[in-house]
C-alpha cells in the first residue's frame, strides 16, 4: 500500500472517532460544571452557584441589585447592566445579567472575565465546564 493509500485511512478512522466526553485538564486546574440556562437565545450560569463551587465571598445589594464577590486579591461587582467592575476596572459584557427571584445570572463571558476562565460549553447538555487558571490572580 502506498503512503497516500495509508494517509486516507488514518484519516477515515480519525473522522470516526467519537468526540470526548469529558474536557481534559491540567491536574490542578481547578474545574467547575454548571448547567446552563437559556434565555432569550443566550446562555447564563448561576453567580450564585459559580461563587459557591469557589468556596468565593458572596454579597448581594439587594436594594441597589448588585452583587459583590470576593476571591482570594480578586474583588468584582456587577449590577443589573452590561458592565462588570473586576479589581476597580470596568469590563463590558456581551449581555447584561438578570436577575431571577432572589438570584443573579451572567452570561458566560462574565465568569471568563472575572476568573480568566476557558469556557467548555456543551450546547446539546446545556452544560458549561469553566477551566481556572492554577493560580487565580497571579496574572493581573
């Protein structure tokens, strides 16, 4: 068999495989699974649920509609618009966040921007896996 004969069959069995179940880490990457709530077309996660997987701070403002949060260095607030404070820097999100009863939703990219996190979202699960950097903080 020639090499073209054996690189189409390398590549007939690749395309076969079937896609990891699981997302890999580093050891000691801290990983957090959430389920994801749609709303209006877009995904949103718990604050509430990401800040009791940290083992985080969590402070909610209920007459101003903020929450704040404390992690190790890092300090965050976000209110009821599309802007986050993270250590005193104002970051915009691509949605704003709502609130559902007595609980905050943010959209994905507000627990990337808080906790420099890499997003796994799963869209047939509704999951989300959020990889951590090893040591939260160290690259600000």
């Amino acid at each position: 068999m020639n090499c073209l004969g054996v690189l189409l069959i390398l590549c007939g069995s690749l395309w076969n495989l079937p896609v990891m179940a699981e997302p890999t880490a580093v050891a000691s990457e801290p990983v957090i699974l959430l389920d994801v709530t749609m709303t209006d077309g877009q995904p949103y996660v718990s604050l509430m649920d990401v800040a009791n997987r940290l083992k985080a701070k969590l402070e909610v403002l209920a007459e101003e509609r903020v929450v704040r949060l404390i992690y190790g260095d890092l300090q965050a607030s976000i209110g009821e618009n599309a802007l986050l404070s993270v250590n005193q820097q104002l970051v915009l999100l691509s949605i704003p966040p709502y609130w559902s009863k007595d609980e905050m939703f943010v959209p994905l990219d507000a627990v990337q921007k808080i906790f420099y996190a890499d997003i796994r979202w799963r869209i047939q699960t509704r999951q989300v896996v959020f990889l951590l950097p090893r040591r939260l903080g160290a690259e600000r």
